[in-house]
C-alpha cells in the first residue's frame, strides 16, 4: 500500500490550494478514505473522508463550507480542495485509507497559509 500527498505549499489567507493523494497497492474503490491534518503541538485531526460506494462525505466543523473531498476511482486519487483559507489551516495534509482509524498513511504535504 502507497500514498502519496502532493499539492500543498504557502498561500495566502483567504487563499486556495487543492491537495491530491495518489493510492497504489490496493484496490483503491473499495475503501473510505479520508484527509487527516496536524499542526505544530497538536494532534492530528480529521478534517474530511468520503466512503468508498456511495460517495458519502463527513467534514469536521472547522472546514465546513470551504473544504471539498473527492475522489477518482480511474484515478486511484483522492483530493481536497481547500478554500477560503485561514492560518488556522496551516498544517501537515496526511491521506490515510480508511474512515474512523485509517490503517495507512501517505508521508504529509505541508500547507502553510501566511502573509
């Protein structure tokens, strides 16, 4: 099992950034999978996962609203797109395959939201 993050760096508040995780080494369609965060000090968080069938989505409260999971099955990919970005955001992005424990996660992207 691999994941691979990409996509973040610095922005600026109120900024975008769109976040990719290519899988490989599983049959990516039939899990959940979901983009955890953790900032310096703190624990890492979940911050969105998308089922694997239906395509449900679950967000924390912090990023409802500007925060959109997606995922692309031909692909083996699945993404963030970050919007309205605050300095609350700033973070290491990690994809892990799974819902409420993921069982594999990818190195980190580092996203930096400053002025």
């Amino acid at each position: 099992v691999q994941l691979v993050e990409s996509g973040g760096g610095l922005v600026q508040p109120g900024g975008s950034l769109r976040l990719s995780c290519a899988a490989s080494g599983f049959t990516f369609s039939m899990y959940d999978m979901s983009w955890y965060r953790q900032a310096p000090g703190k624990e890492r968080e979940a911050v969105a996962r998308i089922s694997a069938f239906t395509r449900s989505t679950n967000y924390a409260d912090s990023v409802k609203g500007r925060f959109t999971i997606s995922r692309d099955n031909a692909k083996n990919a699945v993404y963030l797109q970050m919007n309205s970005l605050k300095s609350d955001d700033t973070a290491v992005y990690y994809c892990g395959r799974g819902w409420a424990q993921p069982d594999y996660w990818g190195q980190g992207t580092q996203v930096t939201v400053s002025s």
